[in-house]
C-alpha cells in the first residue's frame, strides 16, 4: 500500500497575546528591563487571561512607536544634517 502524501503544513502565524518572556524579546530587551518600561509606563501593562498574565502585541506595537516618537530628533537626522 502507497504511503500518504503528506502536505507541508503552513508556519504558524504570529501571535496576538505574548508572556513576559516572549513580550520582552519582541521588543529587543531584557525581561528585567521590559519590567522597568511596565513599571515607568513606557510599555503597556499586562492582563490576566485564565490566570495567565498576557500582552497585547497591539498594545507593545503601539507603546514602541511612541518610545521612538519621543526619542525626538537626534544630529543624524536628515534634515539636521547641514548641506
């Protein structure tokens, strides 16, 4: 008897609710410092989910957009940079 033709499965796609683990790596940070940005409220605050303690990733997307929006302009930016 032939064996099954097997399809590759589709990659998992990506997830809306994050650990704090997981929450601080999309970011690029320690889960220390990710700690410190939840304490200063630089990044959102978590919510309980069946016990589980979950971020939104809209909520980090969001937070991390404003981080660089207060970042402001710095001398590397093209229209400080003199002709």
């Amino acid at each position: 008897m032939a064996e099954p033709v097997r399809l590759p499965q589709p990659a998992p796609g990506p997830r809306r609710g994050l650990r704090r683990p997981e929450a601080a790596q999309y970011i690029g940070v320690s889960p220390t410092k990710f700690d410190e940005l939840v304490s200063d409220g630089r990044m959102p605050k978590p919510f309980k989910l069946d016990g589980c303690t979950i971020w939104d990733i809209r909520d980090l997307d969001a937070a991390f957009d404003a981080l660089k929006d207060d970042a402001g302009r710095n001398e590397w930016d093209e229209d400080n940079v003199a002709a």
